[in-house]
C-alpha cells in the first residue's frame, strides 16, 4: 500500500515537471535573427529609450523591441501573447521610438501613493503643467506608428541598426 502511495506520487510528480518544461512558445512564432539597435543624439547615447518595431510585410500580432541601455543599445526582443524571445523575424518594419523628459517636480511611485488626495490633485496639476512645458527628448513625429518616417529592413543574417534622432528634427 505504502509502495504504491509513493510510485503515484512520483508519477505524479513526473507529470508537473513535464507540464512545467514545456515552452509556451506559440505553434506559429517565426524564426528570429539577432538585432542591435543603438539610438544616440548627435554622438551621445540615449538611455531609456523605448523602442517598437511594427512590422509592415504581414499581418501579424507580434511586438519586436525594448528600451536601451546605459549606452543607447538595445538586443531587439520579440513577444506574442506571454512568449518573448530574442531577435526579431526578417521583415520591413516601421519603428517608433518614445522617451519622457525627467520632469523637475516629478516624484517617486512610493512618495504618490504616500499623498492625501489633495496633495494628489495638487501634484497632477504641477506636473501636467510641466510635461506641457518640457522640451521632447525624441522628435514627435517619432513617436507614432502614423507619422513615423524611420523604416527599416531585416535581413536574413540580422543587423545593427543606429538611429541618430537628430535627422529627424
């Protein structure tokens, strides 16, 4: 009886050990190739930048991009649904990029949630006021997958791509 117990219980195991390795990776992800994007201002590095890339051959429902490092770089991720890989399928896409300006009178998540709601109110209309005023860090036209004029091609083997948002001022 005992013996039996623990021959279920492994089984048992087994099986939620062979449900949990399996990938969630969906039946039609494309194949993906390495791609490093670097966004920089003149010759200086952007950090934070979010970067999406919409491809324009298909119709797909995938997400290609990510936000750059330190150094303006990022490795090109690609998502659909709650699978992610890295790399991006082959393809012509339109790219947005998008950053928010640190604004003076910008506060923490932690110190937000530690205010009354006046003090809220108050805040929201300082800081409204200042992100009307601030100066974009990306050029607008960037920012939209409608007005975007930055294209790119992916080929086959991959690529590093640079993007220098002063030609687009």
């Amino acid at each position: 009886m005992r013996f039996t117990f623990y021959c279920w219980v492994c089984i048992l195991l087994f099986v939620v050990m062979m449900g949990c390795s399996q990938s969630n990776k969906p039946k039609d992800f494309p194949n993906l190739v390495p791609v490093k994007i670097t966004v920089i201002d003149g010759t200086t590095p952007i950090e934070g930048v979010s970067v999406v890339l919409m491809q324009t051959d298909t119709g797909t429902s995938l997400v290609a991009g990510g936000n750059t490092d330190k150094a303006g770089v990022l490795n090109v991720t690609t998502s659909q649904a709650t699978y992610q890989a890295k790399g991006c399928p082959v393809g012509k896409y339109k790219v947005t990029l998008s950053k928010s300006p640190k604004l003076p009178s910008e506060k923490t998540r932690e110190e937000i949630n530690q205010m009354t709601p006046e003090e809220t109110d108050a805040y929201t209309k300082i800081i409204t006021k200042e992100a009307k005023q601030a100066k974009p860090i990306i050029p607008p036209s960037l920012s939209s997958i409608t007005t975007t004029k930055l294209e790119v091609e992916i080929p086959s083997g991959g690529t590093e791509i640079t993007i220098n948002i002063n030609e687009y001022w």
